[in-house]
C-alpha cells in the first residue's frame, strides 16, 4: 500500500505561487519528509527535506502540518523552469527511498 | 566540479545481448544506487551498494548485475534474462547507506533494446 499519496498533475501561472501537497499519514516521528523534482528526461534533483518543523532553502519552503501527516512544498514565484515532475518521498521507503509516480507541475504562461 | 556522470546517454542493443551502463561519481560518497523509470512511472530500485565490494538487491533485481570494486564506480549490467529492458536507468549516490540520505542523480542512460 502506498503511504505517500500527491496529486498526478496541477497547472499553476507562472510568477504566481505553486503549492504542491503531498499525504504521508502512516509517518512516524523520526522519519523525514523529502522533495525531489525531476525535469523530463533528466535525473531528479533534489529540493528540501524537514522531519517536524517548517523548512526554508533558495529553492522552497516545506509546511509540514504539527501532526506531520501532510506537508506541502512551496515555489514562491513559479517560472517556466519549474515545469517537473515533483516526488514527495515519504516513509514507505524503509531503508531506502520510493519514488512514486509523483505530481506533474505544469507552468503556464 | 563534483558529480555523478553516466555513459552513454543513449544505447541502443539487440535482444539477447548483454549491456553494461556506466556510473562514476567523483563525490567521495559510500553509496550507490540504481533505478530504473519507465514512461509515465516513478523510479524503481534496481541495486544499491552501501560500501565497496557489498551490495543488495532492491525490488526488482532480477535480470540485472553488479559490482563494486571501487568507491567510484557501480556499473549495471542489464542481462538477456531481463524480459524488458528498455527503459531510463538512473545512478545516484549518498554520503552513506543510512536510512533517508539525500541521494544525488547522475544524468541517466536511455536504454533501448530491439
């Protein structure tokens, strides 16, 4: 069963806000919350990682709900180049992480 | 610069015929992974190696093989017992094998057998 579940596609404005959420309901308290994006055809990159609190880098910021079931990645002003498949990888992983089919942002012009 | 580089980009084979794809990381990282994608689908762990001369199979192992005699490189081995191999193959490394490391991607090979 899948334990990390994201929506498979939004559209968001470009200069505008892109709030991707994502589920992780079965989390436990020492396991982290992580965000990779892939753009087509490319490895994924990496983009910010929180475990409880709310997280903040050049690329994003990670809101992480106080129950730590749900969290939601953040791209302040999306540009064109944001346009990427976006994977929340959360505790079905084990020892090792799950990339699941992940949310395709789409930015539009 | 550090990295992860993967050779070729794109491969083109024959069925029935071995082939092997190239991972070297430059990044002095003790783990290595590879995964493969298919169109539309997220990455799916092939083998990881959480220290040279050691390594495990993920979830879908089969058909695949490789080594690890040196830190910097994890070569995979796509075989004929693999029933379809055309598929993205992604190499990543960690600064080590403990659980939720930030793994690092190299470009990917394309892999398309006919």
């Amino acid at each position: 069963d899948a334990k990390t579940t994201q929506p498979p596609s939004m559209d968001c404005a470009e200069g505008r806000a892109a709030n991707l959420p994502c589920n992780h309901s079965t989390i436990s308290g020492n396991e982290y919350v992580y965000w990779y994006r892939q753009i087509h055809s490319q490895g994924p990159q990496y983009i910010i990682h929180g475990l409880k609190n709310n997280e903040t880098n050049e690329m994003a910021s990670l809101i992480i709900t106080e129950d730590r079931k749900s969290s939601t990645l953040i791209l302040p002003h999306a540009t064109l180049r944001d346009t990427a498949v976006y994977y929340c990888i959360g505790p079905d992983y084990g020892q090792n992480f799950v990339f699941g089919p992940g949310t395709r942002l789409s930015v539009l012009p | 610069d550090g990295g992860i580089t993967q050779s070729p980009k794109y491969l083109f084979r024959k069925e029935g015929q071995n082939v092997t794809l190239s991972c070297e990381q430059n990044l002095n990282h003790d783990a290595m992974y590879w995964y493969r994608q298919d169109p539309g689908q997220g990455l799916r762990l092939i083998y990881y190696s959480q220290i040279v001369n050691d390594f495990q199979k993920g979830d879908i192992a089969e058909g695949y093989s490789v080594s690890r005699e040196k830190k910097e490189s994890f070569p995979l081995t796509v075989t004929s017992a693999q029933k379809n191999p055309t598929a993205f193959y992604l190499c990543a490394s960690s600064i080590d094998g403990s659980r939720q490391p930030e793994q690092y991607f190299g470009p990917g090979t394309r892999l398309t057998v006919t």
